[in-house]
C-alpha cells in the first residue's frame, strides 16, 4: 500500500479491509488476530477482548451520544463473539476547550449503558490535546467477557438461516442527516447494547453459529465478509430485511442504499434452521420485534456473493461497501 | 416519511411488476422486429439494474444505457480545472457528492486533495455556498456546478442570491450540459435506437415539450419516466404500443412531476444567468452544438472560468484508452462487452468514465450485476 490515508480508509469497506490486511495483519500477523472476528478469544482461556475507538459528530445525536455508543459498541463486540460482557477500560481523548459540563453527560450516559449489561469500568486513561488536534473528544473501549458459546463465522455451514435483529441503518443515517442538517422527523440512531437480548439465546441452549453487529459498512459488510471467509453464497430476501420508514425516506432522497449504512444496535445472526424459529421469537420477546429470517447460506458454483432476490423474481448482488459514503447528483 | 413508504409501496408492489412484465411479454410477441430502447438517465441504468428489470424482459426487447450521467462526461481538462481552482490559495471548493472521486489527467482526484490538506467539501443544496461564502469572506468559494437541467436552475438560483447579497467572494465553474442535444447527436448517428426513455427529473425542470423537434425529425418514440420499477415498465410498454401502432410521439409516463411545459420560473432563472456554448468536450463523445451552459458575459465576475484562467486548460480530444467508454455512452456497446470490465476496470481503480461515477452504466453492472 502507498499513498495517504482517506477517509475511505475509516468507512468500513473494501479500502479499511484492505488497510488492515495488507498493513495492520501483515505486521502484526498471529493466529488469534487473523480470525477476524469482532473479538478474540486469549489462547488458552475463555477470556474474549475486543477494543474500539469512537468519534462522532454531533457528540450528541437522537437516540443515543458518544458515551453510550462507546459503552454499548464495545460489549456488543465481546457479545457477538458468544461471550457474556463484563469489563470495560476507557480512555479519553479530550480536546482542551471541551466543557466539563458536556463531559460529565457523557461520562453519565456511559454508566447507564454499562448498567444495562451489569458491566464494570475497570480501568481507564486521560489526555487533553490542544485545541484542534482532535474534534471534541474521542473515546477508546476495550472490553473484556467470558465466553458461553464460541460463535464464530468458521462455524457457518451451508442450509444456515440468516437472521437481521432489527431495521437496519438507522445509525448512519440519523449521524449523516444531523451532520448536514437534514432534518427527518422519527430518525433515530438505534444505538442500544445487545446483551440483554443475546443473554436468553444462550439461556435457552441454542445453538448459533456467527454473530455481528452491523456497525460501519452496514449489514452489506457483514455478509459480504462473511462470503469471502467462508465461501459460500449469503441468499437474501430483499423485501425481508426491516428497514423503517423513515430510514427509506432517508436513503431515497439522498440516493444512499441503506444496507451500507452503519447500525450500532442491530445484528446478524447465523444459525442452524432448526434453532431459527426460536431465535426469532426469543429476540422479539427481549426488545427485538422486528427481528426477522432473511435468509440463508448456500453452497453455489462460482465465486462466492451475497444475492438480494426481490419478491417479483429477479435479483442482484449486494455490493462489499466501497469508498466514502457520498450522495448522488440528482 | 410514512407518505414515502406508502407510494414507494404502490410503484414497487410485486403483483404490478409482474403484471407488467407479462404485459409487456404479451406486446412485444407483436413487434415486427428486435427493439433497442435507450434509457438517457445515468439515474435510470441504475433502477434497471439495481431492480433487476432487465431480467423481466423478453429477449426482442434490449435496454441501452446512455450519456445521462453528468459526472461520466465530464472532460478531463474540467476534471483538472476543479483541482487546479481546489489547490489555489486561500480557497474554499464545493461541489456536489459524486464529483469528489472522479480523477483528473493526472490521476488524483479532488477527495485525494483533500487529504493532502485542501478545503473541498460537497454539499446536498448549492444555496449552502451562501453561508460558506458568508462565513469566510477572507476565502475564495468556488462552486464547482455540475449536472444537466435537473441543477441548472439552482445554480442559477444561487447566482442571483450572490448578486442580491453581494456576496463578492464567490465564483461558479459551470460544467452544466443539456440532454435533448445529447439525443440528438445519437438519433443523428445511424439509427442504433429505435426508442428513448427520457429523462425524468431533467423533464420536470425542462417539461416534456423539450422532446418534441426530436420526435417529429427522426421519428422516434420518446417517453418520460419515473425512477421506480412500475415507471420504467409503463415507460417500455408505451413505447411497444407505440412502435406497433407505427407512431412516434413525446409520451410523459412521469405525469405526477412532469408538466409539458416544465418548471417556467426555473427556466426563466437559467435563461436569465446562462448561455449555451460549444467548448464543452463531452468524453468519450467530442463535441456537441451548442450543448452546455456557460455564465452570461454579465456575470464574467462570477465566472471561475473568466477569473481564474491560469486554473482552466483549454479544451482537449482525449486519446480513449483501452476502454469501451465512449461506445457504451453512445448505446454502442454494453459494460460487460469491455474486456477491462471488473478485470483492469473497477470502481476503486477505474480505467473509464463510466465506472467512475457512481451513476456510470459500468459502475452500476459492476456493483450489481458483475458474476465474479
């Protein structure tokens, strides 16, 4: 890799895959980072890590704010994995200028979302950098949990249904319209932590494979990452995954596919067809409703994609994420 | 938004679209011969595929993607311009999104520069250049303006609150270009369409009057669509009906936007701020009579163009590469026929136009429809 750093390189798709594997694996190269999974299990131990970094414009947005995105973001990481999320450490980057006000609401917000997991702050760190260096404040997570059951996407196996927990986008498109000012009434980041859903799946035994939060890149880059490591082909029905109106308006108007669009508290679920259905009503039970079988995997000839079959017969591919998020001309 | 979700419910109900498709199977069976249907709209090629309606057609019916696609033909000397305005000093570029990616001669485009440490920002409204221009009366702001009639009159909009402002500091680099020349130019140049889906934002602004010389001169169905599936199918079928009932008129399928007479107060600001002009090389296709819009000589002070010159090569043919670019834009050839397409040629290393834009005909086969 040459060049410099875009913006494109933080969005999630294809360039940040590519950053990361040609530069970040290739240096760091071992066998627990190269899983690639939202966290890593410690060799030896049920002990799951995961770290994450986290900056938003406006600090503050509908349905959520930097501090609980930071809690929830990193336990939902150590939760996908299959394990139960329990510590978290933090470390605040703070731009000098910042009020102490607007810090205390974040630092409030964050102990409510750690509540909701029964997660503890264990650790932490601080600096203040001068005025301009950063925008506001950024925060680093790392949380750290047990595992219950390793769900991981090596487990994915042909004939597996596809669950999505929720309607998909509503993150990046309620930070992209308060960004540009955009007003659209209803559009709400779904920003929330997902332990509390994800608890009674492991309560009630089933088995499921593969988990992930569909944070940057959308559910697009969930499934499209999952074609390429395990080869097969994700089949989904497009008139299956939930998408709000308001998310719709959204994207229409601006010419945005919201399957590219980040979540923070909606996920991807795999598992075999067997548990689906108990999935299914377990996460409409535990604050999930609209969570829905979109589909499933399949073994196809050929390269492996991710297909979107429409309810009047055709179909398309569903495109790995790419390049900054811009909308159209007209 | 719930008003959104309910008609987007009615133009994309799977009972009409499959209603359609059959009846559009069930008139084409009557076509004396195989039809090449051009759709101008780079936005339309991107419904078709992005809803798989090409796969609803019967084999007599061929869908041809055209020119539509204001960032695909875009010269790269205009390309160089914005960059070359973006890199002066003290200055403040904006343009719109699809502009930021598209690289200039020298590979580099204004995203790039960007991160080397230029102001370029992209923006929904081109008014927004008002408070830009506002805020920073120390800076040069130069609204880079592209598209075809469907932006004109907000760049000219734009133009007049400036004058009304006196907002001295800002500029406009107009690369705005019309679409019945552009139709012209293919109806002209041996008969490889049978029938055109037009435009249908374009035909809001400009009214579905704009078509009519075409029709009468070269006898070829024209019909003005929507952007949803029920749209395209109703479009393709008026055009069958029309084919088989041996006529050839302007038929507006988009009648809940499209007047015949357009937006007239829109109109009117374009005719007041602009004019046509003939420098403006569209790539891969060359020059067009009198096809694109330049600021009037009353408002040279507002020109980028006339102000910046040292920024602005001079118009230049372009050497076509390897690629099938400007076939493809002339309906001549299809994205898959190109033996660079998804091999040499791709959306992060792009060898053509048309795979540059994201409204490109080979960005769209490539993003939806591309088997490796």
């Amino acid at each position: 890799m040459t060049g410099i750093i875009q913006l494109a390189h933080g969005s999630g798709g294809l360039e940040s895959q590519q950053l990361i594997r040609e530069l970040f694996f290739a240096a760091f190269d071992n066998p627990l980072l190269a899983e690639a999974e939202d966290a890593a299990l410690i060799d030896g131990s049920k002990l799951a890590v995961s770290t994450d970094s986290f900056t938003v414009s406006p600090l503050f947005f509908p349905g959520g704010d930097i501090g609980k995105l930071a809690v929830a973001g990193t336990l939902n990481d150590v939760a996908m994995r299959g394990a139960r999320p329990e510590y978290l450490t933090v470390a605040f980057i703070i731009e000098e200028g910042l009020e102490i006000d607007v810090l205390r609401r974040v630092v409030s917000s964050m102990n409510k979302e750690l509540a909701v997991s029964g997660a503890r702050i264990i650790a932490g760190d601080t600096k203040v950098v001068p005025r301009g260096a950063i925008d506001q404040l950024m925060i680093n997570t790392t949380g750290f949990g047990t595992l219950i059951r390793d769900c991981n996407m090596r487990r994915i196996s042909a004939g597996d249904h596809l669950i999505i927990s929720g309607p998909v986008a509503r993150h990046g498109a309620c930070i992209f319209a308060a960004r540009e000012e955009i007003s659209i009434k209803g559009l709400m980041s779904d920003c929330c932590s997902l332990w509390p859903a994800i608890a009674p799946l492991h309560e009630a035994g089933l088995d499921i494979h593969a988990m992930r939060d569909a944070t940057r890149g959308g559910v697009s880059a969930v499934f499209n990452e999952w074609a390429q490591q395990t080869g097969l082909t994700f089949s989904l029905r497009q008139d299956d995954i939930p998408v709000s109106a308001e998310v719709r308006g959204f994207s229409e108007i601006l010419g945005i596919d919201p399957y590219v669009l980040a979540c923070e508290g909606v996920f991807v679920l795999a598992a075999a067809p067997v548990d689906s259905a108990a999935v299914i009503d377990l996460l409409h039970r535990h604050g999930h409703p609209q969570a829905a079988l979109v589909g499933t995997a399949e073994v196809v000839q050929g390269q492996a994609t991710v297909l979107l079959h429409s309810a009047y017969g055709t179909k398309r591919r569903m495109e790995y994420p790419s390049g900054e998020i811009l909308p159209r001309i007209c | 938004m719930k008003a959104t979700d309910a008609l987007l419910q009615m133009v994309r109900h799977r009972d009409a679209i499959r209603a359609f498709a059959e009846r559009i199977s069930t008139a084409a069976a009557s076509l004396p011969q195989p039809l090449r249907i051009m759709e101008v709209c780079g936005g339309h090629t991107h419904a078709i595929l992005e809803y798989g309606l090409d796969q609803l057609l019967p084999d007599k019916l061929r869908l041809v993607h055209g020119p539509g696609c204001p960032v695909c033909v875009l010269p790269q000397h205009r390309i160089d311009a914005a960059i070359n305005l973006a890199q002066r000093p003290d200055t403040i570029l904006v343009t719109l999104g699809d502009m930021m990616r598209v690289p200039g001669s020298r590979g580099v485009s204004l995203q790039r520069i960007r991160a080397a440490g230029a102001d370029i920002r992209y923006l929904y409204s081109p008014l927004d250049c008002l408070t830009i221009a506002a805020d920073n009366p120390d800076k040069t702001v130069i609204y880079v303006a592209i598209g075809f009639e469907t932006t004109t009159p907000m760049t000219a909009l734009l133009l007049e609150q400036a004058q009304n402002r006196q907002l001295d500091n800002l500029y406009i680099h107009s690369n705005h270009v019309l679409v019945p020349q552009a139709m012209e130019l293919l109806l002209a140049g041996g008969g490889a369409i049978d029938a055109f889906i037009a435009p249908g934002h374009v035909s809001v602004m400009a009214g579905a009057k704009q078509y009519q010389h075409l029709v009468e001169k070269y006898r070829a169905p024209v019909v003005i669509s929507g952007f949803e599936p029920v749209d395209l199918l109703d479009a393709v079928l008026r055009i069958i009906s029309q084919i088989n009932g041996g006529v050839a008129e302007v038929d507006n399928a988009y009648g809940r936007f499209v007047k015949t007479t357009g937006n007239d107060k829109a109109q009117q600001l374009v005719a007041t701020y602009f004019e046509p002009h003939d420098d403006f090389l569209w790539r891969g296709i060359g020059r067009i009579p009198g096809s694109a819009l330049r600021l009037r000589s009353a408002y040279g002070d507002r020109d980028a163009e006339v102000q910046f010159p040292e920024c602005c090569p001079a118009p230049t043919e372009e050497r076509p590469g390897n690629c099938l670019c400007g076939s493809i834009l002339m309906g001549l050839a299809q994205p898959t026929d190109c033996p660079l397409f998804a091999v040499g040629c791709t959306p992060q290393n792009p060898q053509g136009s048309c795979m540059v834009s994201n409204e490109g005909a080979c960005a769209a086969y490539y993003k939806y429809r591309r088997e490796s």
